[in-house]
C-alpha cells in the first residue's frame, strides 16, 4: 500500500503512543505470565459477572446431550432463515419471563443501533443520560435524530427538559443504562418511571446490560429488582456478559417488536445468531435463574471490596463494578501493569471511552472471586492514594 496514503492513520497511532492511549489486544495466561507464576491471574477485567464462563467445562456435555441438533449457522437474516427454532424458544422464554414481547438481536452494539435509529421518526427527540452507552450515541447518529444530553443521573435537569420540549415533540424517548458500565452506579429508575406519569408523550428506554443475570430474584435486572419491568416501555439485556455467551434481545410491546422487526436495520441486514448459540442461552438462562445466591455473594463482595478501598458506598452504587479513577492515563497503565505483577487482571480506561480526567482501572467482579484473594490488590491501590 502507498506510505502516502497511510501517513494520516499512522499518524493517529502515533499520536495516540504518545498520550498513553495506544491499545492492543490483551493477552492472558501468557509464556511470560507463566515464567513469572501468574498463569492464574484473577480476572478483574470481563464481564463473566455470575462465573458461568469459567466454568463452561461443567455445562459442555449436558448441553450437547441436550441439544445434539443445535446448527452452528443460521446462514442468513432471521427475516429468510427457515432454521429459528432455538432463536424462537429463546424469545418465548424471555417473553415469559419478562411479560414483554422480546426479539433476539445480534449483539447489545447491534440492538442499540438498531432500536434507536429505528425509533428516529420525525417529531421525536431523544434525551439521554450524558454517560450512555456508545452504541446508543451511534444509534442517534445513523438515524439522523433530534436528541439532548442531562447531566448523569439528574432527575431535576431531565424534568427541565421535558417541561421545555413535551408541546414541541409528539414523543419523547428518555435513554439510560440500569447500571453504568464504567462508573458502576445505578439509574434512578423508580424516578424516571414517576416522570413518564407527568408526561404522557414520554417513552422510557432502558439499556440492562450489566443487570441482567445479576440483578433481580431471577435476574433479570434492576427492573425486576425495582418491580418496574411493567413501567419501562424498551429493556435491552446482552447474553454476552453475566448469560457466558453472545447476542441479546429487547423486550417491549407488541406493537414496538413488530415495528423493530419492520424498521431496525442491524435486525433486518444482518446474518441470525447461530442456532447452537441461542440453545446455549437458554441452557445458561435456565441456570441464571436458580443463582439467587452467586447474585447476593457477587454484591457482598463489591460493598466490602468499595468500602476496603475508601470509596462511595450506597444503594446507588451497589454494583460488581468498581471504578478507581486514576485521572491520568499513564498513571492508569502503570497501576494495571503494577497489579498484573502481583496476580490480578485489571485494564486500565482511557479516552475516548471515557472522558479526559476520567481515565481509571475498572474492576470487574464476579462470583467466584473470594474477598480473601483481593488483599494484596487492596493493599496496593491504598498505597497509590
């Protein structure tokens, strides 16, 4: 390829060497980790929240029992593929367990995308919470929509707008994620669900990424948790974080499912999940559901873990996310290559994922981390302040 074509992209990456914020794809386990006795590293970094990836071993042969049939490609859109029957028992069994019409997408960035750009018709604005998701930004972008930004959390801010914009609009679509994925703090839910009773043209749409399978008697999120799975008009769960696998759904109305179906571009142009994906959801649901205990253990862990490292404690920010905030992003990756060195798997966040001043390592709980195993990490970071 012509060097002087390039010189811009290698340009960007040298630009981004310099600041601290060049990335690659992290290794673990590897030779030099293994020279140094850190072949088990404990991993604070993926968002295997119940554990149930770690231990894919245990499950592997009851499922192929289970589901021998289980194809590994749907080899087309699920608009003209003829094998969905898992994709179909999948959606019946959130249906069932949600009360909501559910719809399986590819990812949580494609059901994001998808949902927002689709609901991007004209006469409609959309406020959302300053630190949503980048799927849901992208989202606005490629529909081309009207859209506003509350400052994080701001039940005061959010009621302002929708006073000044509820006459100009014929709906409202108020965006937020249940649990932030990098600060960790829930959403004021009961809140905003109070808020769609003062304004009828008021839609409410809620990302349950990091929720779901850790949050609620069943796990099914903070709306199930709060009691207010009735209340929220769109909840987005991901299968690849707490569920060990890949996809997720949106559970919402008849009439908004038909319409996604219809109208959510990343749905109708893309290739369907793998039929042997969809049966393994369902085997993981089907454990989800009874980790009532794992889901209690995993927040014990995260409040003690918090208050261990002098950090806000609260109902607001009970969650197996844990954010150190370093404010520097040099500081950041020597504090991850610091920790590494004794053990623990931490990434260091930097720009652009989240905003300058807000670099920081992000620790990822799960349940089968014990709280005894984190000492030494405990006594590090306290060494850092």
């Amino acid at each position: 390829m012509n060097e002087i074509a390039t010189d811009g992209y290698r340009g960007i990456l040298e630009g981004l060497s310099k600041e601290c914020r060049l990335r690659s794809i992290p290794l673990a386990g590897t030779d030099a980790d293994q020279e140094k006795g850190r072949s088990r590293l404990v991993d604070l970094c993926s968002n295997d929240y119940l554990g149930l990836a770690a231990r894919e071993s245990e499950f592997r042969e009851a499922f192929m029992h289970s589901c021998p049939d289980a194809a590994f490609t749907s080899s087309a859109s699920r608009l003209l593929s003829s094998a969905q029957r898992y994709h179909l028992m999948l959606e019946k069994a959130l249906e069932h367990l949600y009360g909501k019409r559910a719809l399986l997408f590819n990812s949580g960035y494609h059901a994001n995308t998808g949902c927002i750009s689709a609901l991007a018709i004209p006469s409609t604005l959309f406020i959302c919470d300053k630190l949503v998701h980048a799927s849901i930004i992208d989202g606005l972008r490629i529909g081309n929509a009207d859209f506003l930004r509350f400052p994080h959390n701001d039940l005061g801010k959010l009621r302002i707008m929708l006073e000044k914009n509820a006459g100009k609009y014929a709906r409202i679509v108020v965006v937020t994620e249940s649990i932030f994925s990098m600060d960790g703090d829930l959403a004021p839910l009961r809140g905003l669900t109070m808020l769609k009773e003062e304004f009828p043209n008021m839609i409410l749409y809620v990302d349950e990424a990091h929720a779901f399978g850790v949050r609620g008697e069943r796990g099914m999120g903070m709306a199930e948790e709060l009691g207010l799975t009735d209340k929220i008009d769109i909840i987005i769960g991901t299968f690849g974080k707490a569920a060990a696998s890949s996809g997720a759904f949106v559970a919402t109305t008849e009439l908004l499912a038909d319409y996604f179906i219809n109208t959510s571009r990343s749905f109708i142009f893309s290739t369907a999940l793998p039929p042997v994906c969809c049966a393994w959801t369902l085997f993981m649901l089907q454990n989800i559901l009874l980790m009532q205990p794992e889901r209690e253990r995993l927040l014990d862990t995260s409040r003690r873990l918090r208050e261990a490292l002098g950090l806000p404690c609260g109902e607001e920010v009970e969650s197996q996310i844990i954010p150190y905030v370093t404010g520097d992003a040099e500081r950041a990756v020597a504090l991850a290559a610091r920790l590494r060195e004794e053990g623990y798997l931490v990434l260091p966040i930097r720009r652009p994922t989240v905003p300058p001043g807000g670099e920081r390592l992000r620790i990822s709980l799960n349940a089968g981390v014990d709280y005894n195993s984190l000492t030494r990490l405990i006594e590090i970071i306290g060494n850092e302040k």
